[in-house]
C-alpha cells in the first residue's frame, strides 16, 4: 500500500523562505494542515502549490510504501 508525503513541500518552502502560514494566505487552514499530517488533497490544490511555487507536482510530493 501507499501513502502521500509531502516532505518535500516543507523542504521546497524552507528553500523558497516561506512558511506554513505564508501557505495559509493561499488556502484554507483545512487544505494546509492535510497537507502537514501527509493527508491526501485534491489535483486542483496540487495544481496551485505548484503554480505558487513554480514547481512541478514531484518537487511537492512523493509516494511512499507503508506496511498493510
């Protein structure tokens, strides 16, 4: 099975000297803080990240295997 991680989101707004509420000024509160507990979002708001950071959808996120 898999899960989300966006570790490197985190990673990418540190590098971009932005922050979790920096975030929040783009989405909800909701949307941010599924995105800090690796929660699954919809493509519209992986779309935006992307679009906000100049980024592409595998610079924010990853796939990892988790045990069943």
């Amino acid at each position: 099975m898999k899960t989300v991680s966006y570790k490197k989101l985190k990673k990418l707004l540190i590098d971009k000297d932005m922050t979790k509420k920096d975030l929040c000024s783009h989405f909800s509160p909701t949307t941010v803080s599924k995105l800090w507990k690796d929660e699954f979002v919809s493509m519209d708001v992986l779309r935006q990240l992307c679009e906000l950071l100049d980024c592409d959808i595998c610079d924010i996120m990853s796939f990892i295997d988790t045990p069943e």
